[in-house]
C-alpha cells in the first residue's frame, strides 16, 4: 500500500470500570490513570476525530469532572471530534463520561442515565448496644463525627449530606443541560431523577444521538477502509497485572 494512500485511523480509548482512584486491588478510572492514553490518542492521527468505547456504571464525581474536563481541553486544542459508543452500562458518573462526546451512541440494550448522585451507608448503633460494645470517639470540631455509623443519626446531619448531594447533583445537570444544548427532550424532573433507561427510550429523550456499533458508524463517515486503533491505558491495580500475565485460553 503506498504511504499516500494509507487508510484512515480512528484512535479508540477504552474506558471499563468504575470512577475512582484505583487501588492495589481494584482497578478505577482516573484522571492519573488515563492522562497519558488520552494525550496519546489526541495526537495519534490526523484524522478530526476520537473514539471513546464506554462501559461504567460510575463513581466519584471528582474524577468523572477531571476525565470529562481533560477530554473536551484535548478536544478542543486539538479540532478534534469525539464520538462515544456506550455498552453495557453507561450511568451515573459513566454518563458524565459519555457527554465528554460531541456524539454519543449505544446498543439498543445498554443502560444510560442514573443522573443523580447518591450516598450509602449502615447505622450499627443499636449492634453494638445490643452487644455491650461502647464506642469512644474524641473530635476537636463539633461536627467531625458526622454520620458516624456507630451513633443515631442526627437530623442535621442529614440535611448537611443532602446540601451536599444538590450541589453535586446541580454541577452534573449544568454539564448534562450544556452538552446536550437543544437535543433534550424529556421533562426535566424525569431527566435529572436519577432514573436510567434503555438506549433506546435515551434516544428518544435526547440522551444519546442513536443507535449504532462504532466500527459502523466510523465507517460511515470515514469510509470503509477506516482502520480503530486501540490506544492501551496505563496499567491499574494488582489484579489488572494479572491479567496481563500469558494464558492458555
């Protein structure tokens, strides 16, 4: 094949997993996990455009913000476009992730939305009671025992996590709201409920632009001959090196 008529390449980032620091034993998704995959894969080709193949159910605001952040900087110093192709699940922080894309498609099966944010945890203050177990906590601020699983809740506290909860849930809805500008359709006490759907009702709420596999859609519109080129992340987590190691499958 002579050099002037080489195929065209689509750099391909692949994004699996939840959102978060990793750690030695779970692998996550992280601004310092994937910084050096995506300065790659905007550089790689001359070709206007990058492809993210998405697959997570979400996690920390934080790090969904900073890869969402760093994608559209990229995008922008770069002129290139971003197509992101949702698999399985693409919800909560994973949506956050998807709107990084000037287009966003999906399987008609895949899960998209959750645009909420939650917190959970456990009140064990009456186990211990029950077992004569006497919890001693020493804080200097009234307040940094907050939510203490091993006391009552108290009602302030309550409303403190849920001031919290807005505030992060109103920064996700303003980022929705300006990448999805004039494509939104559904009401929006449903959009922003928190709720999830298939692809295809997220189609019809403007969620995502359709429904469509990457290799078909990159081949529309850069010819058949169009060639993905994987870009590899850096390696997170003990588990992840593992995985790395030669099989006989």
């Amino acid at each position: 094949m002579s050099f002037f008529n080489r195929a065209p390449v689509v750099p391909v980032l692949r994004f699996n997993g939840p959102i978060g620091m990793a750690t030695p034993l779970r692998p996550g998704l992280s601004l310092a996990g994937v910084a050096g995959a995506l300065e790659k894969a905007f550089s790689l080709s001359k070709l206007p455009a990058v492809a993210v193949a998405l697959n997570s159910p979400g996690g920390s605001p934080v790090q969904s913000n900073l890869i969402f952040s760093r994608i559209r900087q990229l995008a922008a110093e770069k002129e290139k476009r971003v197509y992101v192709f949702c698999e399985d699940v693409a919800a909560s922080g994973g949506y956050y992730l998807a709107v990084a894309g000037d287009e966003i498609y999906a399987d008609p099966s895949s899960i998209i939305g959750s645009i909420g944010v939650i917190s959970a945890s456990f009140g064990l203050d009456k186990l211990i009671a029950r077992y004569g177990i006497e919890r001693r906590v020493y804080t200097a601020g009234k307040d940094k025992g907050t939510l203490d699983p091993f006391r009552p809740e108290r009602p302030e506290d309550i409303e403190h996590l849920k001031a919290l909860q807005r505030d992060v849930h109103d920064t996700f809805i303003g980022i929705v709201k300006s990448r999805r500008a004039g494509k939104l359709k559904g009401p929006e006490e449903e959009l922003f409920s928190g709720n999830f759907w298939s692809a295809q009702k997220a189609v019809t709420y403007g969620l995502i632009d359709g429904i469509a596999d990457m290799r078909s859609k990159m081949q529309e519109l850069y010819g058949s001959k169009v060639r993905l080129r994987a870009v590899p992340m850096a390696p997170g987590g003990l588990l992840s090196r593992f995985r790395r190691l030669p099989s006989l499958d």
